[in-house]
C-alpha cells in the first residue's frame, strides 16, 4: 500500500490539533493482537507525553477499514507488564484508550457529538468522582503510524468499572465476590446465536434467539452465576412492575430520547449499548434506597456514529440522510424499552425529560454549536485538507466529504427538521410559550426559543408572531 507522509508545518496554522505519533512493530491486519510499541502525545501548546504501550486493532465494522484503522491503546510500564494510568488531554486518567478512526463516518465527528450530546443531557442517577458521567469523553488528534499519516481520529476513554463507580471484586473466606457487573449488548464471539449458550470461558452469552452479549466486566470471573441477573431481567422481567423496580425510568427516557432525537437507527436493537449494575448482592427490596438503588440496572450508550441521519456504511451524505419516523423508532425497541414504552407514566417521564432536553443540549442552538465547533477546529487547524490530501474522497473508506463546512451545514438543517418532528409527537405546538412573558417586546427569537441579536435568514419570532426572512 502507498502511504503518503505529509508535513504538519505545510499547513501551519493559528488553530492546532494535537499530533499522536504511535509506533509499533506488526502488521495492520484484521484481529491484530496487542503489539508492544511507544506513543508521543504533543498538545496543542507543544507539551510532549511519551509512553510505553500497547496496540491492537479494534471494531467489528471497522476492521473493514483498516487502510485507516481503529485501535485499542494500552499504557504500559517499561517491560510492558503493568498498567499505567496517564490523565491524557485533560481528561481522566486511565491506561486503556479507544483510538477511533470514524472511517465510515464522512464527517469524523458523529460519535463524539452525540456523546457530548448526552454527557450534557443525562447524568448517572448516583454520585460519582467523575461528574457521574454515563458516557465517554474524548479529543479530536491528528494520528501517525509507524511515521505514516492517518488523518483524524478521536481519542477517548472507555465505558468501564471506574468510570461507573462499580463495585471491585472482592476477596473472602469462600473465595473472589463478585459485585459489580458491565454487559455489553452485542458480540461476535459467538458466531451461532439461534439459542441459549455460553461461549468457552462464560465471558460471552446468547440469552435468547439473537439478544447475545459480553461481559465487560469482571472478565476474569465469568461463571453463569454473574449473568443471572440480566438472564432474570430479560427473560422472567417482562413487566411494568419489574422495570419500575430494577431500572431507572428517567435513564430509560434518557437513552430512548437520545436515539430518536438523533436518529440512531444502530442503537434501538440488541447491540451498542451497556446495563451495569454497581452491586448485585444488593437486596433490591432494602428499606434503605441507597441499597436498593446499587442493585438496579443503569443503560450505558455506544458507538453512536450512526447518528445524525447517518449510517453503518457512510452512504448518507450530501442531504441525503436517514428517515426514520418519530413513531417508528420504538417498533424494534430493545429491553426494557419494549416493555415500559407505552405505560402512562413513562410517556409522561419521556415528555418531561424532552420538554427540559429541548431547552438545553437537545436544542438546534446547542447542537449546531457543537458541529461548527469540531466543524472549525478540523478546517482551520488544516487537518481536514490533509485528510483530504492523504485518502481523497472514496467510498471504498476511510469515507469523507470535499466540502466538510457544506455538509455540516446540511446536516444542521437535518436536525432542525428532526427537532421539530419530535416536538410534533409530544404535542408541542406552542413554540414560543416559554417565551411570551418576555417584556422585550422586540426581541428576536429562532424557533428554539432562544434569543438573536439579529434577524437571520429563515423564520424568526418576534412580538409572538412568527416571520420569514428571506
């Protein structure tokens, strides 16, 4: 394969995207295992990190890409024998990083948007060290492999024990403990899902006819007695009152919102998303609810990139994005959606939640802001032109756009749209309710409510009637 190396300086520019220069001695190839190497981390601001690690190749769907690869990255110590945790760009410290390329994505963005989307609308529904966040965090930097220039990719942290605040394994007279529990809805070690079965070492498990999963944590003490709660929960828990009593309705809502306001049509069956449950040994009907509570299941998303009108095979672009009706997105809904989605209660949960998401991170404003945000870093740092330069524009992957500020812009008008339709399905028809007790008779207002300093092209709100600037 021709690799092309390019030089940073040829595009110097005011804006800077840190560089990850990784090195490893193996072959890029489909299942690569951990392959010992270094990796040298320059920030915007030229501060320099050097480290041992580990590399691998990763994804199902995108070990199809693997002209631009994702990678699995493992901080090591100088032999390579234990973890080392390093707070990398800020964020938290950790030993295990996601390095993903987004091949399939056109816009390199889609996960990471969608993630910030929902770190700002939903919490986890207990305290945590880490803001109880309940989903990943991550850095856009541009990557080399063994010298060679790769573009793009978002480096972040992992769903995992820490990050949840799950129990550790513990050690007592009978033996290991195990509390805390990560499922991982998905998998491809077990090739055969037609029926119930374990995989060999019991970390992978079919619990009925293709609803198949792995378990993220404790891998090693997988025994069938560790996935007895979520085979209860999925096959005997098929209530109302047994969602209401082991879940969280609100983090139920959460997650049903996120997927339909951003049309992730990836995330609504049996895969790409975690349960936890911080202590199984909890007794879920304790007088006390902070007891009780550790025993309830808590939804986690993952991989996101098919969202905002995307898809698994980045065939939606120029826009010419995904249609999938506000009332159509729960027809294949997974457990325990499919259980609790038309109960009187939840829907008016879900209303609420939108009701209060509509405001904030679900807003066009806000959404907007977040692409034109990555949208200017890649242009105006020159990456995007390098990407551009390094693979041009293919459908055979890594796939990407010419025009990255047009298509963002497309797919802003998407969301607008998409926005609107749900707003639509909960009867909102009031657009400017929260805002005519304003006594600024001549604000200006955009269809979300917020105010303008100006009036820009498209309807605009003002004096409580509603206007089309051409």
């Amino acid at each position: 394969m021709l690799v092309l190396t390019i030089s940073l300086s040829a595009y110097a520019q005011d804006v800077r995207m840190p560089v990850l220069d990784i090195h490893f001695d193996a072959v890029i190839v489909r299942d690569m295992p951990y392959a010992n190497g270094t990796m040298k981390l320059t920030d915007e601001d030229g501060h320099v990190i050097e480290m041992p690690a580990k590399f691998k190749t990763r994804g199902a769907t995108a070990q199809q890409y693997l002209m631009k690869p994702s990678l699995n990255m493992k901080l090591r110590s100088s032999d390579y024998e234990e973890e080392v945790d390093s707070a990398l760009l800020g964020m938290r410290s950790c030993s295990s990083w996601i390095l993903d390329a987004m091949a399939i994505d056109r816009i390199c963005m889609r996960n990471r948007v969608a993630f910030d989307i929902w770190n700002e609308f939903s919490k986890l529904p207990y305290e945590t060290k880490f803001d109880s966040r309940n989903g990943t965090e991550g850095r856009f930097v541009e990557v080399y492999i063994n010298d060679n220039y790769y573009g793009i990719y978002c480096l972040s942290d992992r769903i995992n024990r820490k990050l949840l605040d799950l129990k550790k394994v513990k050690e007592t007279d009978d033996g290991e403990l195990v509390r805390g529990v990560l499922y991982k809805s998905g998998t491809q070690s077990i090739l055969v899902q037609n029926e119930f079965c374990y995989n060999e070492d019991y970390t992978a498990c079919v619990i009925e006819w293709h609803n198949a999963w792995e378990l993220s944590f404790p891998e090693d003490n997988a025994n069938e007695a560790v996935w007895q709660p979520l085979q209860d929960a999925i096959l005997r828990g098929n209530s109302v009152a047994y969602v209401n009593k082991y879940f969280f309705l609100e983090n139920i809502a959460d997650y049903e919102l996120h997927v339909t306001a951003l049309a992730i049509e990836d995330n609504m069956g049996n895969k790409n998303h975690f349960f936890s449950i911080r202590n199984i040994n909890k007794d879920i009907d304790a007088a006390d609810p902070d007891d009780s509570d550790r025993r309830r299941f808590v939804i986690t998303p993952w991989d996101l990139d098919t969202s905002l009108g995307g898809d698994y095979c980045g065939s939606r672009y120029n826009g010419n994005y995904t249609v999938w009706p506000i009332n159509e997105v729960t027809k294949n809904a997974f457990y325990p959606i499919s259980v609790i989605h038309n109960n009187a209660t939840y829907q008016a949960i879900l209303k609420k939640r939108w009701m209060e998401g509509r405001k904030g991170a679900f807003s066009v404003a806000s959404v907007k802001q977040k692409l034109e945000t990555y949208r200017d870093l890649f242009i105006k740092s020159g990456a995007w032109q390098r990407m551009i330069d390094r693979f041009g524009v293919q459908n055979g992957g890594p796939m990407l756009v010419a025009d990255l500020a047009q298509e963002i812009s497309l797919i802003e008008q998407w969301y607008e749209t998409r926005f609107h339709e749900i707003d639509e399905y909960f009867g909102i028809t009031d657009e400017i309710k929260d805002i005519t007790t304003d006594t600024h008779q001549n604000s200006v207002y955009n269809l979300s409510g917020q105010v303008i300093s100006h009036r820009t092209k498209g309807v605009i709100i003002q004096n409580n009637k509603k206007y089309l600037v051409k």
